[in-house]
C-alpha cells in the first residue's frame, strides 16, 4: 500500500526540525544583541547548522 498523507502517524521528521528551526529564530530568548543579529550571527558561524544536527541526532534516537 502505498503511503499518503492520510496515512502518517505523527509529524514527518522534516517537520520536527523545521519546528524547532522555527522556535529557535523566532522564540528563543535573545540578550544583549537584537533577534536579527542574533539570527544572523548563528547562521555565519554555523550555530542553526549544529543545532539542526543535534536536533536530528535527539530525533533519530527517540525513534529508534
């Protein structure tokens, strides 16, 4: 059978690292900087990037 969107159970894991892509940027608590300086300083020095590996590694072990 083929699989369709009807037939996930639970988010797609693409979508477990947006969100926390998304909480990241937009809700984490931000100080002495600007949230956009911030944001832009994490993706220079490879911060969203390590936090997107430690994310996928946490998830690869929760479903294991």
């Amino acid at each position: 059978m083929a699989a369709t969107c009807g037939s996930r159970r639970g988010p797609a894991a693409h979508g477990v690292l947006q969100a926390v892509n998304t909480c990241e940027h937009h809700e984490a608590g931000v100080r002495g900087a600007s949230r956009a300086d911030r944001n832009m300083l994490m993706t220079v020095t490879g911060g969203f990037g390590a936090l997107d590996r430690a994310s996928w590694a946490t998830l690869r072990a929760v479903l294991a």
